[in-house]
C-alpha cells in the first residue's frame, strides 16, 4: 500500500521528545501506529516493494506526528539571494533562532523556517549583470546564505528557497484555486512604475515638486494589463481583527501604525501579475501563462508551502489540495510568530491576512517587527561602504561575540547603531570580565583549592539564581530578549560581587575557614552552571563550552540532532538550583572570551 503526498515530497522528522512524559507518550502514539500499520498491511494487496515501506515508515511519523500537540512555528523573512548577507539579515534570523531555541528550551516542539526569496525583477537584473541565468545565478548564492545560516549555528528546521518545486507548484494551486473561487480579475492600469521596489507608485509617493524620492531607482511610465486581487472588500474586516487582537502585531507602535493606514486610506486591489514579456524570471499564472506571479504573492506563501511539504493537516484540509490520502502530517500552521523587519510590514500585516482569509486559512498568531540597524548613524549601503560584514565579525571575535552585541544592544522594535567601538566595549566589559571571568576564576579556584572536586551544597545564591531564571522564563515568553540578558547579567554581576565579598583567596589561607571556602566554592560553581542554562538559547556555544569546562557533558543526556533541542540538562527546567552535586569532579578551565588589546 502506498502513501502518496502526490508532488509534496515528505521531510518528515523522527518524533521528538521533549520531557520524560512525551517521550513516553510518543511511544505510545508509536505503538498505536504500528499496530495499526499491521492492520493496513494485512489489507495490503501483496506489494511489498521498497517504496511501500519507506512510504508506511513516513505514515507512521507523520501519524504519531499529527497526533501530538501542534508544534511551535516560527519563520523569518526570506532574503533576497540579489547580493551577500549582511548585519540586518544576520539580526532578524538570530533573534528568530534565539526564539526557536527559548520554546525548545521550554521543552515545546519547534519548527523554525528561514529561507531565500529568488523569484523576481531583482534577481533577474543582477543575474543578467553578471552574465548568468537567473537560476545559475541563485544556485550560486544560495550555497553562500546557506553556509552563512551554518555559520551563525541557527537551528533551522527547513531552508525554503522559492524556485523549489515543492513551493512553486504549491503556489500555483493556490492561484487556480483562488481565480477559481472568483478573487481575481484583469484590467488595464498605467502609472509609474519603479523596477527597484517592483511596484507602481501612486500619486502620494511623490514628492512636493512631483519627483520621486531616489530611492524608487529608475521610474517609468507604464501601461499594462495584469491580474487583480480583491483586496479592499476586506478593509474593515481586517480593521476589527487586529482591534480585537492586540498581540497581532508587535511591538504596539507598529499595530498602531498599520491601524492607521488602515483607517486613513482605501486600499487598492493588490496586482498579483507581471506580464512574461516584461519579467520572466518567476512562477507563471497557471491559468495564463503570458504572466507570471507577482514576487510578494510567491514569497509570502512559502510560509505555508513549506508546512504543507511536511504534511500540514490544516492547510490539506481547508486548501483541499490532495485527494484525502494522507492521514497524517505536521502540525504547524497557523505560524506562531513571524518575524520581519519594519520595511514589510504592509506586506505582512495588510496583504498576508487578506490571502490567508481570502484562502479560509487562520492567520499568523503574531507579527513581530523588529527595526533597522545603521551603522555609526547612517544607513548601511554597500555603495557608501557603510557596511559590517557579520562573517569577518564572527571570524575575529566568535559567533558568540556577535550574538550577544546584537541581542544585548538592540531590543526588538526600535532601531539600532553599530559602532565598532560599542562592539569592542561590550566584549571586553559584559563578556571577557563580566561572564568570562566568573566562569574562570570560579572554576580555577575550585581546581585550586579542592582538586576541581565540587563541595557540599550550599544555597547562599540560590535565591538570585531563581529570580534570574524566573524573569528569564517571564521575557522569553514575550520575546523580550534584551530584557532577559540583562537579567542574567545582573546574575553575573551578583556573583562576581560574592567573589569580591566572600574573598576565596583568603579564606584559602586560613585553615579555620575551610568550611566557609566550601560553601562560596558551591555557590560559584552551581552559578555558573545555572547560567550556562539560561544562556543556552542566546549564546549556545558559550553554553556548552561552560558545561564542558563543569565537567558535565551535555552529549550524554543525547541532544536531539533533528531538532536542533538542547539536551535536558541544558533544558530550561534544569535551571532550577542544587542540581551539582557533591563529589563531582569538574573539567579544565579555560578562558570563554579571551581578552583582546584594543
Ligand atoms: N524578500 C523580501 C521578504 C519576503 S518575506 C515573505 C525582503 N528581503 S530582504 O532581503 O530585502 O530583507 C529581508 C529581511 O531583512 C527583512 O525583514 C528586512 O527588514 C531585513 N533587513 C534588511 N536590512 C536591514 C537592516 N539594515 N537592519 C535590520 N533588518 C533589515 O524584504
């Protein structure tokens, strides 16, 4: 008996365990599966070939998978391959990875998208600049983005780019199935038109003396006929929900901002078409093949392209894309958050929401928009050379460097500036003697002075360490990932102040003070472990390095490489204080941010 995804090939992911009690739970769903794959084989018609097999393995997960609770998802815009990544593209998918990770912590099932945006004018030109086709042209990028999403360790669950099969043909049925259903119309529109931005520009773009702004590039007098969506039907519909639905967008500033648009203009129907002859480089109408898809229609589905290649039983249902064969499936839409930078989010918080309705889809659980860096006050450009290059960062500093200056400097929403200067004084000051020299001194004294054997426990932190795990948790929920570093920072503070008090090296000295020495030495060195926990979402290397250096292998317990989930004892819960014990003997310390002359 054969499962087919008909077109959507199966990703499918071995079943996840976040605690003790679901591991336990999925075996049970597993068990059910089996037994009820043994049922499905009896009724077989005797083919019992390769492809079956492999087809039932798949039926299984995706059964067992279907059943479990929906899995958190989050996605990040996807990028355009029309040059190499630079800090604001570095940014938005950190703080997505950092978001991943925190629910994985958690002990959630995520599924993280990121991805490349390939289709469109763009592309095209600077594919046709560098003498290659369009496709040569993005394969050739894509290797770079790819090996840039490695370099920043994110724990991507999928990497969608859109010239994908599996996403293009994906967008094509929803294109019939939307003209089908009466959403689309054609009519002849003449404006000006700015190939940069890809858009007609309307009267309001321009400025006073009926310029438009540089930024548009080159703009030109257009007359064409293209495909419509009926957008402006939905206004207040959209008005109300985001009204009713305070955390759509976030942060509130942004909410209010499109609630204004919303309120202050009419929107027009979208053009969802360029004509082939003007641009070809894109996925066509599949009901008229003189045009092809409009970029922001193409990219904004892979959000639910790529769930519905893993077998998303939502979007099966309610698109009605395959006939019912597929029992199971990923359980991932409607998306929990997705996050986007300030400059698209018409695109996401106007257009997505209307196709998605327009579609009977539930939309996305949250919008979260993060603002735009510049660098020492002025816009990055690689014309100016106003650039940071992440990769040469990363290469001097450590990836951990560059993930903490990032999270610590910039909130999500506002905007934010990169000074080199800044850079180097956070390294020096939060990393190499605020965290890197806890962790040494600590565990150089425990080696020092016990033979690196942990003492008695002791619980004189304990209370500290609980408040920054309790407002860790807190923050991460709410995505408020520079609050929580400065939480665990004034954890590293406590401590390194107990080491000023306390004063190890003297009670070293003194005989009598044995006992003393022990409980400061335990307190140190839980610290440090405790910290180790909380940071693992933001700076995961830095994390590991401490567990190595505590002599506590995070391996054994068995990461779960799939899913890119810590191991438990890097999990949220074992934050909790005490969990050192005596008699352990720790490993060798090493310095976690070597100090820099600068
Ligand atoms: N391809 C579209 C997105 C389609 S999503 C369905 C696109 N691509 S982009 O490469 O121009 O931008 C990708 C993301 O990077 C966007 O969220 C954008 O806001 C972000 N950034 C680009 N430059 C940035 C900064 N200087 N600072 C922070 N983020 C910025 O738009």
């Amino acid at each position: 008996m054969r499962f087919l995804l008909a077109g959507f090939p199966l990703q499918p992911k071995p079943i996840l365990a976040p605690n003790r009690f679901t591991a336990i739970k999925n075996h049970i769903l597993l068990l059910l599966v089996l037994v009820l794959e043994k049922k499905f084989d009896y009724e077989d018609d005797g083919e019992d070939d390769k492809n079956a097999e492999i087809a039932n393995a798949a039926f299984v997960r995706q059964t067992a998978r279907s059943i479990m609770n929906k899995q958190f998802y989050i996605t990040t815009a996807i990028d355009y391959v029309n040059g190499q990544p630079h800090l604001g593209h570095a940014y938005e998918k950190i703080v997505a990875d950092v978001i991943a990770r925190s629910h994985r912590s958690l002990g959630q099932e995520v599924f993280f998208l990121t991805g490349l945006d390939e289709h469109g004018q763009k592309v095209q030109q600077a594919a046709i600049a560098e003498g290659k086709s369009p496709q040569t042209y993005c394969d050739e990028l894509a290797a770079d983005w790819l090996a840039f999403a490695k370099k920043l360790q994110l724990t991507n669950d999928d990497f969608v780019r859109t010239t994908q099969p599996r996403h293009k043909e994906f967008v094509q049925a929803i294109l019939s199935k939307l003209n089908d259903a009466g959403q689309f119309y054609k009519k002849t529109y003449s404006g000006f038109y700015s190939a940069k931005e890809e858009t007609f520009l309307t009267e309001k773009d321009r400025n006073p003396d009926g310029t438009f702004d540089p930024g548009y590039g080159e703009v030109v007098e257009l007359q064409e006929e293209n495909y419509y969506f009926k957008l402006g039907a939905h206004q207040q519909w959209l008005i109300d929900y985001i009204e009713k639905n305070p955390s759509f967008i976030q942060p509130d500033y942004r909410r209010n901002e499109v609630l204004g648009f919303l309120k202050n203009n009419t929107l027009e129907d979208l053009c969802i078409s360029r004509p082939a002859v003007r641009l070809n480089w894109g996925i066509p109408l599949p009901f008229d093949k003189n045009f092809v898809t409009y970029v922001w229609f193409d990219a904004l589905v892979n959000y639910i392209s790529i769930p519905a290649a893993h077998g998303d039983k939502t979007i099966r249902e309610i698109l009605m894309l395959r006939e019912s064969v597929v029992a199971g499936g990923a359980s991932l839409w409607p998306a929990d958050v997705h996050v986007i930078g300030k400059d698209i989010l018409k695109f996401h918080a106007v257009y997505w929401p209307i196709m998605l309705k327009a579609m009977n889809l539930p939309l996305p659980k949250q919008i979260l928009v993060h603002g735009w860096w510049q660098k020492d006050g002025a816009k990055i450009s690689k014309s100016t050379g106003n650039i940071v290059d992440p990769i040469a960062v990363i290469d001097e500093w450590g990836l951990d460097a560059f993930r903490f200056y990032v999270l610590r400097e910039l909130d999500i929403g506002p905007d934010g500036n990169w000074t080199d200067a800044g850079f180097r004084s956070r390294y020096q000051a939060e990393l190499a003697n605020g965290l890197g020299n806890l962790v040494n001194r600590s565990l150089s004294m425990l080696k020092r002075y016990r033979n690196g054997i942990v003492p008695e426990k002791s619980d004189e932190l304990s209370a500290d360490a609980a408040k920054a795990a309790d407002e860790t948790r807190a923050l991460l929920k709410q995505n408020q990932l520079q609050a929580a570093l400065q939480s665990i920072w004034l954890l590293v503070a406590r401590a390194n102040k107990y080491v000023d008090e306390t004063a190890p090296f003297k009670l070293a000295k003194d005989p009598a003070q044995a006992k003393r020495l022990d409980e400061v030495l335990y307190n140190l060195t839980e610290t440090c472990r405790v910290l180790a926990v909380l940071l693992w979402p933001f700076l995961p290397g830095t994390a590991v390095k401490i567990f190595g250096q505590l002599g506590l292998n995070p391996d054994e317990s068995g990461p779960d490489k799939s899913s890119e989930a810590p191991p438990s004892s890097l999990r949220f819960d074992a934050a909790s204080w005490g969990k050192l014990n005596a008699g352990h003997k720790i490993g060798e310390p090493a310095p976690l941010f070597p100090r820099k002359d600068i």
